[in-house]
C-alpha cells in the first residue's frame, strides 16, 4: 500500500483545522443562535463551553489521531482497545449526515452568489429563499458544492486540502474585517452593539436549559469535535509539535472568525429590520441578511462579498467532513483516494437530497443535539479512563507541559466534560424530542 500521507508543514495542518472549524457554523449559524438566544448572554455561555469544554475536547481528538495515525474508525484498535471502534464510528456517521445537509446549505449559498449578481433577491428576499431553498434548484445547487467538495478532497492531504486552506483562511479574514468595518459606518449600527456585546443575564437564569444545549451544540460544532474529523486531521501530523499550542491557535482563530461575523451580522441587522426579529429556522439568516442588503447603499456587492466569505468557510469545513468517511475507507481498503472522494461524496449528495426538500432543520438539529453529545462523551471516557497513560503520554509530547498540566487535563477529561456533556445531553434529547412531537420539523 502507498505510504500514508502527510501534511507539508506544521502551518499546513493548522490552517486545515482552521478552514474545518471555521464554517457555515461561525458566520451563519453563529450569529443567529446568538440573535434568537437573547444576543450577549448567549454569547458569554458559548465562550465558556468553547474554552472550558471544547478546547480540551480537541485536544482528545488530537492526542487520538497523532498518536494512532489512523482515522477516526481505525484509530481505537490501532491502539489497541477494538471494543471502542464504535465511539469513532458515531462520528464519522455524523460527518457523513452532517456532510449531507451541510453542502444543501452550501448549495443556497451558490444561488445566493448568483442572486447577488442577478439582483435577483433585491427587495424580495422571502421569496427568493422560498425558491432557491428547497427543489430541483436546491438539489442543482447541492450536487454543485458537493463536486467541488469531492475535487478538492481527490487532489489529496497536501496539494488539495492543505491548498485550497491556505488560499480560503486568509481570504476570509480579510473580507469579514472589511464587512465589519463597513458595517460601522451604517446609522442604527449601535443597537446592534449593544443586544451583541451587553449581556442580560437575566436571560440565562430564564432560558438555561435551552441555551446551554445550544451553546454546548454550537461550541462542538463549530471546532469540528465530535466528528472524527479532527482525529483524521491529527493522524497526518508527520511531527511531533506541541498539540495544546496548535489547538490553542485553532480554538482562538475560530472564534475571532465567529466574533467578527457577529461584529459584520449585528450591526447590519440594526441598521435595517432590527436585531430582536431573528429567531427561527435555518433560513432566517439567510432571509433576514438578503433583505437588510437589499436595503443599504451598494448593499448588492456587500451582498456579493458576504456570500463569496460564506462560500469559502462552507467548503474549507465541507472537505474535512468528506475527508473523515474518505479517510476511513482509504486506510481500511487500500482504494484510490479520488476514487473513493467520489463514492462517499455521491451516496450522502443522495442522503442530501431530503434536506434538499426542507429538513435541513431535522438533520442539523438531530447532529446538533444528539450525534455530537453521544460522541464527545465515548471519546472523552475512552481517552480518560481507558486509554488514560498513552492520553497523557502524547498531549506532553512536543510540549514543556509540566505533570501537573497534564494531569489536570486528564481529571477534567474523566469528571468534567463527561458530566457536562452528559447533562447537555439530556437536555438536548429532550428539546429534539419535543421539536418532533409538536411537529416542528416536519
Ligand atoms: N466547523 C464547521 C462549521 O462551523 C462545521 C464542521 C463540523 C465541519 C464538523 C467539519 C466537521 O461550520
């Protein structure tokens, strides 16, 4: 079998983790969960579930996938504990799903593309969505995105995802400022500040068992944890760098990303329809932004730059979500890599084509509430309790951590994530089950 490969350099892996974690989830969904979750208050709640649960959580699937050089599914009984095959298989089930809904909701951003060209969602934003969001246009937008996820994704570790990551990263960067900065200068942009940056926590206290869900759900989904995708990236690591110090880079980035797009998202909707309005499915963001560009002077390539910003994050994620399932089927069989980019991209473009048809609800919030939760507290518990000395092992590795760095993160991998993670399960099983019982999805 060819050797496995690699990435070129140790800023090749970080960029990739980056262009996986910064996706749809920091630029759409991230300032629409903050908006329809009380504005501030949620965001002091996601912060301390990225730094205290997520940063940590990477470092599980960073000390797994360096350490077994293998994908996420292959990993555990490289290891040498086979009987937890299935905790990597969860996730690499939910990239697999995840991948499915997720290039549908690429895909309206290519029509919104075209729409920014065209005019065509100029002062009818409601009824654009209606058209691009579901159909024969959303599956030809989908099928769309999914080929260029699967291009990309053939060309390989290095010369495809570590390229077109290094091209998209900073491309984003620079875009979102400019956005932001433009949407200073707009009048009204205050208020948008303030239900953004002034927290109520009033509205904790009240809704806590929907924002913690939510934020928890936001916090894995936005670093790509939970998926196996960061246990596939680590396992091309050729060296041995510091894995808190990489992770550390990467939480940090993604949320500059999610900030900026909040600082972009906000005052914009406050100059315009107002922040307080922007609760609902998966298309009010996309709904609420048309509209508000179709109110503002040169809002038609404000318009444009949004969605080229937004294409980029939506296909530097989508390859890592095709690359967990690929990875696994490259290792375990031996098969052509653009051979195999090619299968799996088309059988979850098929899975894609219900959420083409308007559950994209239904699958983000089963991924969000319950695939997520479910894998992160296996992985937890397997790197905690089971596989607990090469767990310590590899995270010093590369590093100058001290024993009582490395233990602490041990203790809070046993006790705190697993009880915090359980609990948002519990929660977050019992909001998905009401959503279908009342009708919600459907
Ligand atoms: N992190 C991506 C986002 O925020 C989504 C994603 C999840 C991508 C898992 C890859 C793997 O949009």
């Amino acid at each position: 079998m060819a050797q496995r490969e690699t990435w070129t350099s140790r800023v090749g892996f970080i960029f990739a983790a980056v262009g996986s974690a910064v996706g749809l989830g920091n630029i759409w969904s991230f300032p629409f969960q903050t908006a329809s979750n009380g504005g501030a208050a949620f965001l002091v709640v996601y912060l301390l579930a990225v730094f205290l649960i997520g940063f940590p959580t990477m470092l599980i699937e960073f000390v797994i996938g360096r350490r077994s050089k293998q994908n996420a599914v292959s990993a555990f009984s490289e290891l040498g504990y086979g009987n937890w095959t299935f905790a990597g298989a969860i996730g690499v089930v939910a990239s697999f799903i995840t991948l499915s809904f997720y290039s549908v909701v690429g895909g309206w951003v290519i029509s919104y593309i075209v729409g920014s060209v065209t005019g065509g969602y100029l002062g009818q934003a409601g009824t654009f969505f209606g058209s691009v969001s579901s159909g024969t246009v959303a599956i030809g937008a989908h099928a769309v995105f999914m080929a260029i996820t699967i291009a990309i994704v053939a060309g390989g570790v290095a010369d495809g995802i570590e390229r077109a990551t290094k091209f998209m990263i900073p491309a984003i960067l620079v875009l979102l400022v400019g956005l932001a900065a433009w949407a200073s200068t707009l009048s009204g942009s205050a208020a948008g500040y303030a239900y953004y940056l002034s927290p109520d926590f009033g509205v904790i206290a009240n809704n806590f068992t929907s924002i913690v869900p939510s934020a928890m759900g936001q916090a894995f989904f936005t670093l790509s944890l939970g998926f196996g995708v960061m246990i596939a990236y680590a396992s091309y690591l050729g060296r041995d760098d510091s894995l808190p110090a990489d992770s550390a880079i990467i939480v940090v980035l993604n949320t500059v990303v999610a900030l900026l797009a909040g600082f972009a998202v906000f005052p914009i909707l406050a100059a315009t329809s107002g922040v307080g309005g922007a609760s609902g499915g998966a298309g009010t963001a996309f709904v609420a932004l048309a509209g508000a560009f179709g109110q503002l002077p040169a809002g038609q390539i404000i318009g444009l730059v949004f969605f080229i910003v937004l294409l980029f994050a939506a296909l530097s994620s989508s390859i890592s979500l095709l690359e967990a399932p690929s990875s696994y089927v490259v290792d375990r069989y031996g098969v052509d890599r653009p051979k195999v980019a090619v299968g799996v991209g088309v059988v979850s473009f098929v899975i894609g084509i219900a959420p083409a048809y308007g559950y994209v609800g239904l699958f983000n919030d089963f991924v969000f509430n319950i695939l997520l939760p479910v894998a992160v507290l296996f992985i937890a518990l397997f790197a905690g309790w089971v596989a607990n000395r090469e767990s310590v092992d590899e995270l010093g590795r590369g590093t100058t951590l001290g024993e009582g760095a490395t233990t602490l993160w041990l203790w809070w991998v046993r006790v705190v994530i697993p009880i915090v993670v359980a609990y948002t399960l519990y929660l977050g099983v019992t909001n998905f089950y009401s959503g279908i019982v009342t009708g919600a999805y459907f």
